[in-house]
C-alpha cells in the first residue's frame, strides 16, 4: 500500500516547519472560543446549554468527519486534502467573529470543525512521508506537540485578546492568520507526484477498507480511550473540581496545573517519537505509560496541593510521548503504511474524540450524582482496563540499528 514520497535531507526544513506551525494556529483555533467563552455568552445573550452546543458541535465535526478525510487523503493526495481543511477551518472560523447569534456561531464551529478534521490526519501523513522509516519519529511528536503550543496560546493570549479588543477580534485574528498560513503552506509544500492522478471510489474503497478492517488500528483506538478521556478530564475538569472540593486553592492554582499538564505535553512529544525509534516495541511503550497515567490520576483525589505539581507535570509529558507514538504506529503497520496512514490516523482520533468526549461527559454525571472521589476512580480504572487491548496489535518495532538522527 505504501505511496511515501521522501523528500532528500536538504528539501524537508521548509515544509516541515510550515505544517507545524499550521499545526500551532490550528489547535489556537480550537481553544480560543473557550477562552473567550464569557464574553460570547454576555454578547449574544447565550445561556450555558447553548455555549456548550457551540463547544459541542465543534467536536462534532472534528470526530464525524475523520475518517471520510482519510479516505479523501486515499483519492486525491495528503497534501491536497490538508490545504482543503486549512482553508475550510481558516473561513469558517473568520466567519465565526461575524456570528450575530449563537446559532451562527454554533454553526461557524462545526464547518470549522469539520476542517481541522480534513487538515489533521492528512497533514500528519504528510509530514511522516518527507522522512524515511527509522527517522520520522522525532518529527511526528513535534508535529504532534504543536497541538500543545497553540492551545496553551489560544487560552493565554485568546483570553487576554478577548478581554482587550472584545470577542470577534479573537475568533477572527486566529482565521485570518490560519488564512495566511494556508497560502503560505501551498506555496511551500511540495506536490506529492507520485499520488497527483485522482483514484476512482472503487480503488479508494478497496484501499480503505483494508485500513477500517485492521484489528490493529481497532486495538489501538479502543485501547487507549480510557487514556484519552483520563488526559481530557484531567485538563478540562480539573479547575471545576478544586473550585468545589478545594476552594483553598484559588482558581488561579487550578488553572496553571491544568496549563502545565497543556505545556509539558510539548517536549514530550518528540521525545516520545525519538524513543518509539530506538528498537522497542511501541505497544509496550504506550502501555506502560498508559498504565501510568491511570495510576496517578488514581491518586490525583488524595495528592496534597504540593504532590500535585510534580504529577501534573508527568502527566502532561506522558500524553505528548504516548500521542506521538500512538500516531507513528500506523506509519509501520502494512495495512495503514504510506497512502494509508491518513486514515489509520483518522480512525483512531474519530473513535477516541466522540467515544472519550461522551465518557468525559459522564464524568460530570458521575460526579454530580456520587461525588468527584468515584468520578476520578472510575476515570482511572477505565484507563487501566482498556489497556490489555493493545496485546492485539500487531507487534510494532523498530529496527535496533534504527539510530540515525533526522536530517534537517
């Protein structure tokens, strides 16, 4: 199945750069919206159900549309697709700073999400393509760990932003300049030739199902949506739990532990995809750091303010190398390999975005109904439990000589 067109050491530099930091600008397009979240609702007159529709249907987006992005990828080419989805997010969220309801703004987040799913896997396909087996690990991760700049700059500058120049200026800034990043990208990123003549639905449905049959990328995405929720609720809960449990804390404790586990997650990445090259077995990598993470959000509810730094801090590293090796696995399984990975990829994200979502959603009702003790135990379990789903991946490893260091 593998398509790959790697690019000679001198040729990546450029292109690699600017899908990582469209990469940055996409995920400050997904935060910027709950950063200013306030400030929509006071003008637009928007109750809390209808904010969190607005929230919603951007995740709606984002999940329904991964897999049909995949296969898009199959037909025409990753680079193709993921400028498609650029400039689809790019209008979608200028369109969002024009919003005179939240109906239209709730519309504005789901056309904005269903670009940032057409630009993701492709992309992420893309960027693993210009770097041959053995080396691409690094460059995953860092792609990867861009999610982590840009969230932590949509909230920080979304918020201030906001609080400054009012709402629309924040939505609109983060689309004009995903705009720009978007001509820019097209102007630098190579054609892919080798995949440049349009395949018939037939070929596509062939390649695809291929993919959608694997057990491995069914393993993989199962496997880990107890670790996705657990990281999940973990960033987004967090704040409402100390306000309510541990109002000695202040709200602005909260919020920087939850910022910190966003920060950290950064460096982890390419170090995860550096390690997930040195000959190990990834399943084992990504289980055992999964099985981490569910043990320590296990202690998260009896750790004093001070053990809870440090744990923040491990948690957030662990979610950048796991999400970085999680995503390289595709790129060396056979059915998912090379034209493949986009949907590999896609797959795994559209089960764990709309599976975990609802299961952090459920954390709440847990939460309301029998206290946040059990909430936060059960989160950890259910990460721990779905681990053992990794055992049927196929076994996924590196060559032991697989040392070379990437080329710029």
């Amino acid at each position: 199945m593998s398509r790959e067109v790697v690019l000679p050491p001198g040729q990546r530099t450029r292109p690699a750069a600017a899908l990582f930091v469209a990469r940055v600008v996409y995920a400050f397009n997904w935060y910027n919206v709950g950063a200013v979240l306030p400030l929509i609702g006071a003008g637009l007159g928007a109750s809390t159900a209808e904010l969190g529709l607005v929230l919603g249907l951007f995740l709606l987006g984002v999940g329904l549309f991964q897999v049909p992005a995949g296969l898009a990828s199959i037909r025409w080419d990753a680079r193709r697709v993921s400028l498609a989805g650029l400039a689809a997010m790019s209008v979608c969220c200028a369109l969002s700073a024009l919003a005179p309801t939240w109906t239209w703004l709730a519309l504005a987040r789901f056309g904005a999400g269903v670009g940032a799913a057409f630009f993701f896997s492709p992309a992420l396909s893309l960027i693993a393509s210009y770097y041959p087996p053995g080396v691409r690990g690094p460059i995953v991760g860092l792609y990867n760990g861009g999610f982590s700049v840009g969230g932590a700059i949509g909230l920080f500058a979304g918020a201030a932003a906001g609080t400054a120049f009012g709402w629309p200026v924040t939505l609109g800034v983060g689309g004009l300049v995903l705009g720009l990043l978007t001509a820019i990208a097209a102007w630098v990123l190579p054609p892919v030739v080798a995949t440049s003549v349009r395949r018939s639905v037939s070929a596509v449905l062939a390649t695809g199902r291929v993919v959608l049959r694997s057990r491995s990328i069914w393993a993989l995405s199962v496997g880990l949506t107890g670790f996705w929720t657990a990281i999940y609720v973990v960033a987004q809960y967090f704040v409402q739990y100390a306000h309510d449990v541990h109002p000695e804390w202040g709200i602005g404790t909260a919020a920087a532990l939850s910022a910190l586990t966003v920060v950290i997650s950064f460096p982890g990445g390419p170090v995860g995809g550096w390690l997930a090259e040195r000959g190990w077995d990834r399943r084992w990598m990504i289980g055992i750091l999964g099985a981490a993470t569910g043990i320590l959000v296990l202690g998260l509810p009896f750790a004093p303010l001070w053990v809870l730094w440090p744990l923040f801090a491990v948690l957030g590293f662990v979610d950048g190398m796991v999400f970085a090796v999680l995503y390289l696995i595709p790129a060396y399984l056979p059915e998912s390999e090379g034209e493949g990975l986009a949907l590999g990829v896609a797959v795994i994200n559209s089960i764990q975005v709309m599976v975990g979502g609802g299961l952090a959603i459920g954390f709440g009702f847990v939460a309301a109904l029998h206290g946040y003790l059990i909430a936060w135990l059960l989160t950890g379990l259910l990460c721990l439990a779905l681990l053992p789903l990794l055992v049927l991946v196929r076994p996924n490893r590196a060559p032991a000589k697989a040392s070379a260091t990437p080329a710029a």
